[in-house]
C-alpha cells in the first residue's frame, strides 16, 4: 500500500515546512509540495495537523517482575498497543539478566515475550548486573544481534559497585555503545528509608524523603568521574534534579560527553503528589521521586535550551492494588508508574503550546536524538527520504483531558489522570501501514525487533 500524505505541516531535519510526503512500502520516498500523487496511492489529508517522525520512547519496563507479585500491569502486548496510540513507534525496553545468568538468556527471554506480541517497533538496552570475563565476551555478540546500549544501576539491589560500572563503560564504549544509570547513590537510599522508618514514617511521603536530591546529584557526580576515567560516553537516566543538571553540565564545560534524558514526571508532576490524601500518593511513588518545583523549572530550561537529550517515560505500571504491597510500609511499594502513552500530548502541550520550546527541538527529544544516541539514525527518527515510514498525524486542534478510560494501558491509573492536553495522536503509520486512525488502533501486532548499530555521538 502506498500513501500520500497531504498538505501537513512537517517536521523534517531540515526544519518546518507546509508539504506532503509520499509513502511507497515501508520508506519514505519523497517529501515536497504538490507532490503528484501515483495510481494506487491512497491520499490522507493532514491540513492542520503536524507530521511528525514516529516518537522513540528511549525508557520502558514492560512485563517487568514477570510471574511475581509486583509483576506490571503492562504486557508487551498492552504495553506497546498503549506506546503506540500515544505516538511511539519504537521503544527501547530493559533486558535484565537473572544474577549470575548470562546477557543472551536475558535477550532470549526478552525476545520471546515481545515478539508476536508487540504493536509498536522495540529493542532492548541490556543490563548489567555482574561483570566477569564471560559478560565482558558477550558484548561483541550482543551488538552483532542488534543490542548497542546497556544499563547498570547504582542503586537497588542490582546495583554495581564502581569497579564494575568503570569497566562496563570502558567496555561498551570500545564497541560504540553507550551506557545508561539509574543515578542514585544505593546505599544512602537505605538509610534513609531505615531512618525514616524508625521515626514511624511508613506512607507514601516518607519516599521523596528517603532519597531526597543530594542522594542522585552524588550519584551523577561518581558516575560521571567514573566515566571520566573510562574514557566514554554515558548516559545519565531519568534526571531529575537541578544539582544532576548543574553537575553534568560541569562536567560537558570540561569537555566530557554527557548525555542526559529526564522524563515526563520530572517536567510535569512535583512533591506536591505526596500530600495526596490516604494511599493516592502511592500511584507516584518512582525513583527518582518528583522534585521541587525548582527542579521541574531547572529541568525544562534544560529541555528548551538543549542540555536534555532525549525524554523517555519509564514507564513501568503497577495497579494500585500491586502498590498496595507497601500499605504499612512505603519501602514495600513497587517503585514506577506508567504514562507511555502520555509522551507526546505532554511534551506538545506543556513544550511546544505553553511556548517552552519548538516543533523542531520536541522531535529531537522524542525521536531524533533517541534515534542517533542509540543506533537507529536516519532509518528511524527522521522524516526524510529513504527513512522507513514510521510516522505520526498529529492534530493539534483538539483539546482533551487524560484518562484511563479512553487510553491503552492495563494499569488502572494514568498519573496525569484529568490533566488537559491540545492535541491528540490521530494517525499512526508503522512501516508504512495505518496501525492507527482517527486516534484509534486498527492493526495491532505489527511490532517488530529494531536490530541497532552503534551510537551516533554528537557531544
Ligand atoms: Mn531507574
Ligand atoms: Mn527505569
């Protein structure tokens, strides 16, 4: 089938144009105005509304505890189905290997629950849990297999000492790849969760308070200066304090690559969600937690001015009865939420319409730089000539609120529940098909395994 999408206005690396864009297979293969339009060619109107690259959510866990009690609401095939009709086209989940099992059972394991299952594109960042001669050997095949970007964890249990995260940087970095943490400092995070236990603190506010800023900005602080050392290029996940920021900028005015993404609920949520009455505060109980509202202005300056790379929204969804396991005891609530579906709309509403930043500067967050960073660019995460045709419509005209009952996730809560959005994702082109219409799936399953080179770098 081929599509001719007409008169929309298009973000392309080249800048904002009035154009069409013509579809043949799964590429794109041209882009200009008054295209003629072929025999077969089937026409969508886009008068009025934005055509965008498809979104690459840099950030999910899906299917995440699978077969324990704190397992996610979201399977791959809810989880992407709701990535999807929020405008992702790709995500990039986290392949997390059982302690002492090797990197390939991990992506076995990941690769089984997501394949026939998957409504949007997805490749896994895999993550390191132990560092011996044996994973070290694994890396090469994991970059022939399509896997270029890994995690490790400075916190939680999982977490690596700095031995172990130098010598996953130098080593991922030899094969182009990059290296994501969770930047908080692990065992100040347990400490303070004892401390404020013992003062008789056990609901939900305790959280923010157990691993307050100074626990992430040492983290970004240690995981940079290991880095340093390594000699590569790092990414620092979910930002989501001033202080990170302020240090990882430090560190760039030295001449050090830095990469940072923050995500949706650091922009958009602050502490304020722990006043919430009874259990509510639960749904927002993440690491990091939401911030001050110093922090959520320090982090969109970051966004508009450039030093915030890419916004993914680790999603990672437990039903309120799931967070209900930390009832007596915060410490018991499984950290994460969900909001895949959300990216965009937010993104759009609060960035571009709120006059924080450009179409141009929201489609390098949400797919340019995600697509470059992580071994995609310029097949995906341009709308350009020659790229494969994943592709949204987005209308702008509309003014909506969020909601469970109208969005794709099986978690029963959206944490940005009633907040109102402009504008909502009304095609969805994956491969050069329509998955979804009128702001409605209508194929599902098209999902396939995005095999990924190396890091393009830019800083
Ligand atoms: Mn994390
Ligand atoms: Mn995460």
């Amino acid at each position: 089938m081929s599509f001719l999408l007409k008169n929309g206005t298009l973000v392309t690396p080249g800048g904002v144009l009035t154009g069409d864009v013509l579809l043949r297979g799964e590429r794109i293969a041209a882009i200009g105005s008054h295209l003629p339009c072929p025999l077969g060619t089937e026409v969508l109107d886009c008068t009025g509304k934005l055509v965008l690259p498809g979104c690459i959510d840099t950030h999910t866990h899906f299917e995440m505890n699978k077969g324990l009690p704190n397992e996610t609401a979201d399977d791959w095939a809810s989880g992407t189905l709701s990535a999807l009709c929020g405008g992702t086209t790709t995500v990039l989940d986290f392949a997390e290997p059982e302690r002492g099992a090797s990197l390939q059972s991990a992506l076995d394991t990941w690769h089984s629950r997501a394949e026939g299952h998957a409504s949007c594109n997805y490749g896994f960042h895999m993550t390191i849990k132990d560092w011996n001669e044996a994973i070290r050997a694994e890396l090469p095949a994991m970059a022939k297999q399509g896997v270029s970007s890994y995690k490790i964890y400075l916190a939680y249990q999982l977490r690596v000492s700095d031995a172990v995260a130098y010598e996953a940087v130098k080593a991922v970095s030899a094969l182009g790849g990059v290296t994501g943490c969770h930047c908080e400092n692990g065992e100040l995070v347990e400490l303070g969760v004892k401390e404020q236990k013992a003062r008789g603190n056990l609901g939900p506010r305790a959280h923010p308070a157990a691993r307050p800023p100074a626990v992430e900005a040492e983290a970004v602080c240690r995981y940079l200066a290991i880095a340093e050392r390594a000699g590569g290029a790092v990414n620092v996940v979910h930002l989501s304090t001033k202080r990170g920021l302020e240090l990882a900028r430090a560190a760039r005015d030295r001449g050090q690559p830095v990469y940072l993404e923050t995500c949706p609920q650091y922009l958009l949520l602050d502490d304020s969600v722990y006043d919430l009455p009874g259990f509510e505060s639960a749904k927002y109980v993440f690491s990091p937690p939401a911030r001050s509202r110093e922090d959520v202005e320090a982090l969109w300056e970051a966004v508009a001015d450039g030093s915030i790379d890419t916004v993914g929204t680790d999603h990672c969804s437990f039903t309120t009865e799931v967070k209900a396991l930390g009832r007596e005891d915060f410490s018991g609530i499984p950290n994460g939420m969900p909001g895949v579906e959300d990216r965009l709309r937010l993104l759009y509403t609060y960035g571009v319409a709120a006059g924080r930043i450009g179409l141009e500067r929201l489609v390098e967050l949400l797919s340019a730089n995600p697509a470059r960073l992580f071994g995609m660019w310029p097949l995906r995460g341009a709308l350009a000539v020659d790229s494969i045709a994943d592709i949204v419509i987005y209308d702008p005209n509309i003014t909506e609120r969020i909601s469970t009952k109208t969005n794709h996730s099986a978690c029963d809560y959206d944490p940005y529940e009633g907040m109102e959005v402009r504008g909502r994702v009304d095609t969805v082109l994956l491969g050069g098909e329509v998955a979804v219409s009128e702001g409605k799936p209508v194929r599902t399953g098209l999902g396939r395994f995005v095999h990924r080179g190396g890091a393009q770098f830019w800083r």
